[in-house]
C-alpha cells in the first residue's frame, strides 16, 4: 500500500528539484509509512528511504511499517536524519513542522539547503483509496449503530454533557476505536454555537437540538450532524430547519467531477441567502474527511480547489440565530465518476 504512495510522492519531489523530503506532520507519516505511534520522520529519498523514531516504538514501527527501514534515535532525532541526508544538497521539510525543529536541523546539516513544501502530502491523501473508502464506510457503520440506539435517550430533562458521553460509549461499544472528535450536543439557544461544547443544561420542549458527532474506525473518521425536533416547535425553528435542507439539497446539487468547490458552497450560500438567512451561515459547506475530520478538499467560498472522484468530504450547512436557536444537516459523501454518494443516509432521525 505504501510503496505507490511513496512513488507519488519520489515523482513530486522530482518536479521540485528535491533530493529528499522530511514527512514531519503525524498523519502524513502514517499515510506514507502505514507507521501511527506520535513521534516520527519519513526520511524519502529516491535510493533510499526511512521511518526514524524512538526505542518506545521499535516494535511497533516493525509491525505496522515492515517495509520501511527503521532508524531508532537514542539522544536527538537529527542525529539518525543528519545521517541519512549528509549527502544531500536540496532537502524539502513539511512547512508545518516547527520552527524549533527546522532550526536543528539546519544546525546538524549546515551544507544542506531546507525548502519548506506545502500540501505535498495532503494532496495524495485527498484522493481515496479502495481500503481507505471501506475504513471510512466502517467509522460511519458504528456511528449509525450508536445513533439508532441513542433515539430513545433524547428526551426532556436529559442533559448535553449526558448525551454526548451515552453517544461516545456507544459509538465505541458498536466497534469504533474512538470518537472521531469531540461529540457536540447542544440544544436551544447554546444550539447558536457551530462548535459547542456539551453542557449539564437540561434538554427542554421546543428544542432544536444539535448533535455533531464521529466514529474513527482504523484511523478513519466519519462526521455526521442531526438536528433533532425535541416535542412541539414554534414556526420559526421549522423555517430555519426547512431552511437548512433546502440549502443542503442546493449544495448537494450542484456537485460533480470537475466542479469547483467553491461553486458547490456557493449554491447552498445562495439558497439560504435568498430563503433570509444568508448572514446565519458562518461557516464554509463542508471539508474533507479521512485520516483527519478536517483534510482537503474545503468546499469553501475562497476554495481554489475542484473536486475529483475519490475524494470524501462533508456537506454540512447550517443556520446560527444568536441567543436563540440553531441548526445543522450534514452527510459524508463519496464523489464517484458518477455523482455522489451519501455514505452517512443510513443515520434517520
């Protein structure tokens, strides 16, 4: 799996007139590598190349990155880099890494030039694979698992912070390694927060409910919100929850191979703009989801980017009344040569 990535990424390398390249960023390392412990560098040179990391993940570095020769580094990770690179002259290093470890590098390798890439990773990733797909598939298995039997729960005098964790257990015991992210449940006016964080308020009558949750499953995330109708709403929770779909619908619509992503969140902005609830949508219509629950593509309104089957990413509009109410759809979907699919429709209210 990880030699055709690492092909990819030789022939990047290449166009930029690059020697090697440090994979510094965690989750580029475990695409690159197939390597997941929390401290390693992917050495990649055209002749050779190198997971380098600590004794505490030797065994692990073998078991899940058997192809790759592993450097174990006793005083400082540059001592094993300096040795695989001292004949380097045009090194590239992931821009996101510090700039305290750029600066020791650059002390242990004075003869050799540092280029900081951007998005050279990110951009293969963006793109799934077949067993990537089905990873994703399973996260959004055990979500739909745990939300079937969460239903029952959401009742008046339950709280956020209750049924946040009720979620997270379940998510877990129906086979997920984990929530994908921190589980947002909020309900009435703390439902006007797109990131809230779950609370002792009791749910009450008339709520609109917000509930934003993930399962990671092998590595893989999945990304789902419902907004839930708690009893008898008043007239405007149901303008601003038909408001919400028909802008998703827009959204969806409008999506195809070759399309902008700008273009996509442009038709759900428009729809609610012209519905009055243009100024409630605060946030771009969706991103990215795979080893991360925020990647490329961003289906942004500034988004340069066009969307390409394989990629995977969040439809997910909504509608932010300060000190009243919220709401929020959104779905997982697969783009394919022939459209999308809604890999989350399974997950009903």
């Amino acid at each position: 799996m990880s030699e055709a990535r690492v092909q990819r990424l030789l022939g990047l390398l290449e166009e930029q007139g690059l020697d090697a390249l440090l994979v510094t960023g965690r989750q580029n390392v475990r695409y690159i590598t197939g390597f997941s412990g929390s401290n390693g560098v992917a050495v990649l040179r055209r002749d050779t190349s190198a997971l380098v990391t600590d004794g505490r993940y030797k065994e692990q570095a073998a078991r899940e990155a058997p192809s790759w020769e592993t450097d174990i580094y006793t005083r400082d990770i540059t001592d094993e880099i300096r040795a695989r690179l001292a004949d380097s002259t045009s090194v590239g290093i992931e821009d996101s890494s510090s700039i305290a470890f750029q600066s020791r590098l650059a002390t242990a390798l004075p003869d050799v030039e540092l280029k900081p890439t951007s998005g050279m990773v990110e951009q293969l990733r963006a793109l799934k694979e077949p067993g990537e797909i089905e990873a994703i598939r399973a996260a959004v298995e055990s979500a739909a698992k745990a939300w079937e039997t969460l239903l029952p729960m959401i009742q008046p005098g339950v709280t956020e912070r209750q049924l946040a964790a009720a979620l997270d257990y379940r998510m877990m015991s129906a086979g997920a390694d984990k929530p994908a992210f921190d589980t947002v449940v909020a309900s009435g006016p703390n439902a006007a927060m797109p990131h809230a964080k779950a609370t002792d308020r009791p749910l009450a009558e008339g709520d609109l409910i917000v509930i934003d949750f993930g399962a990671l499953k092998d590595g893989y995330c999945c990304d789902v919100t419902r907004t839930v109708a708690l009893g008898e709403i008043s007239k405007r929770a149901v303008e601003v929850l038909g408001a919400v779909r028909s802008s998703w619908d827009a959204g969806f619509a409008s999506i195809a191979p070759g399309v902008a992503a700008a273009h996509a969140d442009l038709a759900a902005r428009g729809q609610l703009e012209r519905l009055g609830f243009g100024e409630e949508f605060v946030h771009s219509l969706g991103h990215g989801l795979g080893l991360e629950v925020h990647e490329k593509p961003t289906l942004s309104k500034l988004s340069k980017e066009t969307l390409e089957p394989g990629m995977v990413f969040t439809i997910e509009p909504g509608i932010y009344i300060e000190g009243e109410m919220g709401a929020r759809h959104e779905e997982t979907v697969l783009l394919t040569t022939d459209g999308c699919e809604i890999l989350t429709k399974g997950i009903n209210l």
